[in-house]
C-alpha cells in the first residue's frame, strides 16, 4: 500500500511539473506576475471619497491669511487646490511637508486655477505677519497660496472633524503640537478626490512628507493627478 501510495504521488509530480513548471517559468521570463505590494496605488481616473452615501467635500470655511485677508473655501470655487494643517515653528515634519509643497507650487503655481490652503494648528504664534515672513522664507510666489490662521478651537474642528486629518496640542513633542503631514486634493467643485489602492479603494489623502520603501511619494503622486482635474475643466 506504501508502495502504491508513493507512485501515486510521484505521478501527481510529474503531471504538475509538465502541465504548470512550463507556464510559470515563461510568466517569469515575461515579468508577468502579480505585485505583492498590496498597498501599490491605481494611477486610473480619480475618484471621489465617499462618506455616509455622500460625497465627501471641503467642510466651509473662513480664515485670515498672511496679508490680514479673510479666505474662505468660496475663494477656492473653480480651482484645483491642496490644503495642509502645518505650523510654522514645527522642527519636524512640517518644514518637508513645504518643500514638497514648493515642488509642486514650481509646476502649477503660475496658474490662476490652481491654489494651496495651508492652515495652521498653531494661531496664538502664527499670526499673519508671522504667517507673511514664513512665506517670504518660502519664496511663494503664487497668489492663491494662502497661509491661513484663526481661532484655535475652529481649526482644531475643522482639521479632526471637518476633514478627518489629526492635529493637536502635545507637550511632550517636539515643537508642542501633533498631527497628521497629509495633503487633501481638492477639485474646481470642493470634493475631496484621489486615487485609489489596489483593493480599489481611495487612498483618501497624499502624505506630504517622503517616506523609505515605496514605490512611489505623495508628492509624486499628486504632480500627476493634479493635471486630470486641472484637464476637467
């Protein structure tokens, strides 16, 4: 019986060796295998983020920027934009969150139907003449980048409820405050869009800073999603 048994497996070997060790050695020389990366992203049309049945859009908004303006989410009707919750002293994060932000300001930024709001969490120091040296530091040159500031508890709102990105006060961080280094692309009509994963399923927001073993940076990303809504209009 254990001799039948082993001739019955070597014959299940040899049927698979000659029916499927062909097929896959000619997949690998043709590189046409599935990624393992789980997490790759679609670089398909944009989607919308849906919530509730809904879809998800900037929440209002009314904030002053670094020239003592008010600005609203209005201002922003008909442009493509990114906004950013950031914070000017910020020793971490924030300061590679910007210089991402000026890659992408250099491409779109002379154009009068792109914008950026970047909203700080931190409005007792960032006042708009405080907010005016830190973008001269920048050499922001586009009208429509607006760095924005107001009360505190209306932005703490707006960041953890209005567009589900974290921000916070911490002592015991470097800087004082916490959140979240994403960007959320908004098109001409105030809906939140982006790609989606390979689940298919949005990604929801482009994090801002770069990060080791990916295929591919946020930043990345956006400078060739923004086009498709920027082509939408």
């Amino acid at each position: 019986m254990r001799k039948n048994a082993y001739i019955g497996i070597s014959f299940i070997l040899l049927v698979f060796g000659i029916l499927f060790v062909p097929k896959i050695v000619n997949r690998i020389q043709q590189q046409d295998w599935v990624s393992a990366n789980r997490l790759s992203v679609s670089q398909e049309e944009l989607v919308y983020v849906n919530l509730n049945g809904e879809n998800k859009k900037v929440p209002d908004f009314v904030l002053t920027n670094q020239d003592s303006l008010l600005i609203s989410n209005e201002d922003y009707f008909g442009k493509v934009y990114l906004v950013e919750f950031f914070f000017t002293s910020c020793p971490t994060i924030c300061p590679r969150m910007n210089v991402n932000m000026k890659k992408i300001e250099a491409v779109f930024g002379h154009r009068d139907d792109f914008g950026i709001a970047s909203i700080t969490i931190d409005p007792k120091t960032d006042t708009p003449t405080q907010l005016k040296t830190y973008a001269e530091a920048y050499e922001v040159f586009s009208p429509n980048w607006h760095f924005l500031t107001g009360e505190q508890s209306y932005i703490y709102d707006l960041a953890n409820r209005g567009f589900n990105i974290f921000a916070g006060i911490n002592p015991d961080v470097a800087g004082g405050f916490e959140h979240q280094g994403y960007f959320a692309l908004v098109d001409q009509e105030g809906f939140i869009r982006s790609r989606t994963d390979s689940a298919g399923n949005p990604i929801v927001y482009y994090l801002g800073i770069d990060e080791e073993g990916v295929d591919q940076q946020g930043t990345e990303m956006l400078l060739e999603d923004i086009p498709k809504l920027l082509e939408n209009e």
